[in-house]
C-alpha cells in the first residue's frame, strides 16, 4: 500500500542544533544548545498563553505603559517575565534587552553565562485582541572576550550576533532558526511539547510577486518609496503587478516573505525618522534570517546587520525579502540620491 509509516526518527531542534554543534568539534561546548532549550521553553510557554488568553483574561491591557509610551497588554508583560526568568536561571545568559525593559538586564554573576540575548517577547502586540498571528523575535550575542557583560556586549553590529530567530504564534506555532549555518523551521508537535524541523534549509526565492508595507502611511513616505511602490504597482506593460499582503505582525509578514519571497518594508518617513521597527530585537535578527536564507535586508542606503547602534532601543528603516526585489528598491535610492 501507499500509507507512509510514521517515522521512528524525528528529528527535534535540540538534536537538529547539537548535531550542528558536533560538526564545529572542539569549538563547541553545547551552552548554546542550552541556551536555545530555554528559548524553546520560554516559545512553548508563551504559546499555550497565547492559546488560553482569551479564556482566562489575558487579553486587554495591563494597566502600565513600555519605553515606547505605548500601552503595554497583559500577555505582552507576561511574555517578558517568562523569558526573563528562564533565560536568568539557564545560567547561559549574561546580559538581556527586552522591548518591555528601558534598562538593560545585567545578570547576577551566580547566574552569569557568555551570552547576550536580545528579544522582543510579543511582537504585534496591535493584533493579539483579533487572535491574529504574533511572535516572540531574539537575537543572540556572546560577549566579547574579557567582558564580564555590559550594555556594550549588545551594542554591537547584527553581523556579530551568533544566532537570531523567531516564534511565530499562529494557526500553528513555529520557530524559524539560524545559527549562522542557513535558516531552519521548527513546528511545535503540541503533543510532544517538541520542536520538529519541518523546513529545513529555508532559502527564499530570488524574486517575488508580493509586497508588505504598511500604505496607510503614504501621505508620509519619502520619494524613493513612493518611486519603487510606483513601479511594482503599475510596471512597464507585460508584467503584472504584485500583490499587496500586510498583516501588521512582523513575525507574520517576514515568515511569509522568507517562504514565498517578496518585499517587507518599514520606511522612515516625514513623521518618523528612523521608521517604527526597532534595531536590536527586531531589524537585526530579522535582517540576519533574511540574509543567512539568501535574500537582501536594508535601510534604502545600507546593510542593515553593519549598523553600529549607539542605544539599546533605537529605531531603523527596514526593507528585506527576496534579492531581486530589494535590489530593485536600492537601485531606486541610488537613482533617487
Ligand atoms: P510592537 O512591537 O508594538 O508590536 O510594534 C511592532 C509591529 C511590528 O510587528 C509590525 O511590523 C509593525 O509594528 C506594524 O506597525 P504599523 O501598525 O504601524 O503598520
Ligand atoms: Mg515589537
């Protein structure tokens, strides 16, 4: 018969980032494993929060307001001190910025690990109440020789992170993942409470048929935006246009973008800037997935993961997706500037 036998041999992101591990021999002495077994904890937890939210009152808002000034939801601060607290107690953790903290976490040296993990624990926030997709996004720094770690062990270029990803909570819960070896999907079989790699070696098509900007801001957006939406929404006769899809979740919009190629952005713009995403916990490990899975991340007029950040929650301009289509937006700064 056709009927597939189940496998006996699954393959799970704790085995998955070990075997990695082994491959880099000596190097390697499995606190990153460790480290990434918190975060996945912290993913599950957060998930069956999600899940539940809506039954036991996590929904609405919490009563304080974040760094930002932005009204922060229930499940938002929820989601910060579960990652706080695991990621304290692996013991593999030195420094944390969360988007919820204005300060920097300096972890208790009973505690102390060599590695600096900056996060966004709900990103989305806006669409939780409608039970649209949100994530949990963080970047992975390990400090540098010497340092007993300080803030400047993360104000540091994307480039130098060691690991970046997401959890996307949505019809399904995924953690898309890169240690600096490709971008691997990882889906959580709710009943193993494992992750399971279900997208391995995540290349994103070189060129796509969708864009995701935020349009409602036009009346604000500058020339070279205004000129590159122009040509991919009335291009020269014989192409067709693209489509327009924006979730307004970030997680959402750029696992989307990895899997089906296309063009994410978040300009700035007259009212903002620097634009809305925020460097550490959102433009770089995102800018780093993008590229370790093939595809191009940037301001409009530079590499997004060179950026030298001077605080930990500054903002910056994101373009990112497939290689063609956010060459075609450089290409019309450069012909802009
Ligand atoms: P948040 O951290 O307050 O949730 O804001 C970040 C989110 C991103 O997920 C998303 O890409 C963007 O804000 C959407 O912003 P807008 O509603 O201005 O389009
Ligand atoms: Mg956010």
């Amino acid at each position: 018969s056709n009927e597939e036998l189940p496998s006996t041999d699954i393959i799970t992101l704790t085995r998955h980032v070990l075997a990695q591990q082994f491959q880099l021999g000596a190097i390697a002495t499995g606190d990153l494993t460790l480290l990434l077994n918190a975060i996945q904890t912290t993913s599950k937890f957060i998930a069956t929060n999600v899940r539940k939210a809506r039954l036991i009152n996590l929904v609405g808002l919490a009563g304080q307001s974040n760094v930002q000034g932005e009204e922060q939801k229930k499940l938002d601060v929820l989601s910060n001190d579960i990652m706080v607290n695991s990621l304290r107690a692996s013991g593999k953790t030195a420094v944390l910025v969360s988007e919820e903290l204005e300060e920097a976490v300096i972890i208790e040296d009973k505690y102390k690990g060599k590695y600096c993990v900056v996060f966004d624990p709900l990103d989305g926030s806006s669409n939780i109440d409608a039970g649209v997709n949100i994530g949990t996004i963080f970047g992975i720094y390990q400090i540098a020789p010497g340092s007993k770690g300080t803030v400047s062990d993360v104000l540091r270029p994307g480039s130098e992170m060691v690991a970046a990803g997401y959890t996307m909570y949505g019809s399904s819960c995924n953690l898309v993942l890169s240690t600096g070896n490709g971008v691997n999907g990882y889906t959580l079989d709710a009943a193993l409470g494992e992750f399971i790699l279900t997208h391995p070696d995540i290349k994103i098509p070189p060129r796509g048929k969708i864009y995701s900007f935020n349009e409602g801001n036009s009346a604000y957006f500058h020339q070279p935006v205004h000129n590159y939406l122009n040509s991919i929404k009335y291009p020269a006769s014989g192409k067709s246009p693209y489509s327009a899809r924006y979730i307004g979740s970030m997680v959402a919009d750029v696992h989307r973008t990895l899997l089906y190629g296309g063009i994410f952005g978040y300009p700035d713009d007259k009212k903002s800037k620097s634009g809305k995403l925020r460097l550490l916990y959102e433009a770089f490990p995102m800018a780093y997935l993008t590229e370790q899975a093939g595809g191009v991340a940037t301001t409009g007029r530079g590499r997004i993961l060179d950026i030298q950040p001077t605080s930990i929650h500054q903002r910056c301009p994101v373009f990112l997706g497939s290689r063609d289509d956010v060459n075609d937006l450089i290409k019309t700064y450069e012909e802009f500037d």
